[in-house]
C-alpha cells in the first residue's frame, strides 16, 4: 500500500510541469528542425531529413549567420576573461574593508535591478556623445559587462569568505611572496570556482540580447540575428540553428564542467601523493 503523503504527487506533478515548461520548447524546436524539404514550421512534420541543417551550410539570404556566431562566440570569450579577472582581484581587495566598499560594492551590483534595455540605450548614447564608434567589440562588450561582472563578484565575495586564510599564512611562513601565494596557493584551491565564473560569463553573454540590441552597431551578434531571423525567415532553418546553437551552448557547459572534473582528479591524485610521502 502507498503511504506517501499527497503532498508528494503534488510536487511531483509540480515539477513535470516545470520541467514541461521548460524544455518542452527546446524539445519542439530540436524535433520541428528535422522537417522535410517541404516541411513547414509547426506540426504535422512532412517528412523527416536533415535537409534544414545543410540549408545553414549554404550562401544565406537572410543574414549573417555565421559571422553573428563568430562575433558572439568572440565577445563571450572576450567577456569571459575579463569577468574572471576583474573578479578575482575584486574578490582579493574586498577581504579587506577599506573606505567606501560598500558603496562601490552596491554601486557594481546596481546594474543587475536596472532595465536591460536602458542599460544599453545608455551604453550607446555615451558612446555617440563622445564621438566613439558603437561596435560589438567595444560599446557591446562594455554593456555585457554591465551584466556578467556582478555575477562574477558576487561568486567571488562568497568563495573568498569560506576561504581559509591558514593556508596563505603557511605559505607565507615557508618564505613565499605575495605574488607566489596567490600563483601557487589561492589560485590552484579556487581554480573550481573560476570555472564557474568564466562560464557564467560565456554563456550570459553568448545569448544576451537586450543590452546588446543598442550597442552592437552595424555588425549583429548571434541573438540578434536569430531575432531578425524570426521576421523574414518561413522555413524550419531557423530550428535548426536553434538546434545548433543549444548543442554548442550543452558543449561549452560539459567542456568547463570535464575541466572541474579534471581538477578534482588532480586534486585527489596530489593529496593521496603528499599522504604517501609523509
């Protein structure tokens, strides 16, 4: 006899939903994209090929496909390095209170509760008053920053206050420089962390498009294309690039999260060696 409460089929009935809800659409575009030569964009399905996906390899009429990904794939890559950085040695300044912290801190978060589209509509007035030439590369990467360092400080600000400082101390007392604890100490121990952080910066900037839509200039990143797709484009090509572009998004993700794995193994490895040693 099933004596689980009712509360638990209502959960669970909760959460089909939710998952429904939210891969129900990525499931319907990955099937939809898989449509015949004649097929059209909803159901029923008129035949079944890989038709849609050689139509993306083809000269396009529609856009610039493949050179919206190579800008976004670009800019993320851009903005992924630079949200590590910057958020590291944010991370290593605040471990100290020093006079107005907590403004500038309250100050870098601010433009997560501001308007997206306002966040780039300013980025672009800025860059036209001062003459400045609104690009992809420059005015873009600027407004997607605006996005993904506050998510990078706030990784680091939490990583950094669970961090034992007694292993900085010990590296100290064995003569090594400032420079060498952060290289051979801090770095290696919140090497997990980092991943994440260069992650969260890629893929939020790979798919955003509000605070890009104003600051990309003549050149689209790959969102935008994909937007301007949805207005003049009739046939299930525009699933199959969306199929493609969340394959690629699930690769970069298994690609940073192999990268945790190997750390760990290492980790493991050199921590049964020193155990062996001593």
């Amino acid at each position: 006899m099933d004596r689980r409460p009712r509360s638990f089929y209502v959960l669970a009935a909760f959460f089909t939903v939710f998952v429904l809800f939210l891969y129900g659409p990525i499931f319907t575009i990955g099937i939809l994209s898989f449509q015949g030569p004649k097929g059209g964009l909803t159901f029923p399905m008129n035949g079944v090929s890989t038709h849609w996906f050689r139509d993306l390899f083809e000269q396009q009429a529609v856009g610039d496909i493949w050179g919206a990904f190579r800008r976004s794939a670009g800019l993320g890559l851009m903005v992924m390095v630079t949200t590590v950085v910057v958020s590291v040695m944010a991370g290593l300044a605040f471990r100290k209170r020093f006079r107005g912290s907590g403004l500038l801190f309250y100050a870098a978060i601010t433009s997560l509760v501001i308007p997206s589209i306002l966040v780039s509509l300013g980025v672009g007035l800025i860059f036209n008053q001062l003459g400045l030439k609104v690009h992809w590369a420059t005015s873009g990467f600027g407004s997607q920053l605006t996005w993904t360092l506050p998510f990078g400080l706030l990784i680091m600000f939490a990583v950094f206050n669970r961090f034992d400082k007694s292993y900085e101390e010990a590296a100290r007392d064995q003569g090594a420089s400032s420079w060498q604890t952060i290289r051979y100490v801090v770095l290696p121990i919140i090497a997990p962390s980092l991943i994440g952080v260069g992650l969260f910066g890629f893929t939020l900037s790979y798919d955003e498009f509000a605070r890009t839509l104003l600051t990309a200039g003549s050149y689209n990143t790959l969102p935008l294309e994909i937007f301007g797709m949805t207005t003049n484009v009739t046939t299930p090509v525009i699933y199959a690039l969306g199929t493609l572009t969340t394959a690629f998004s699930l690769l970069i993700i298994a690609a940073f999260l192999l990268a945790v794995w190997v750390l760990g193994k290492r980790r493991a490895r050199a921590g049964s060696d020193a155990g062996k040693g001593v």
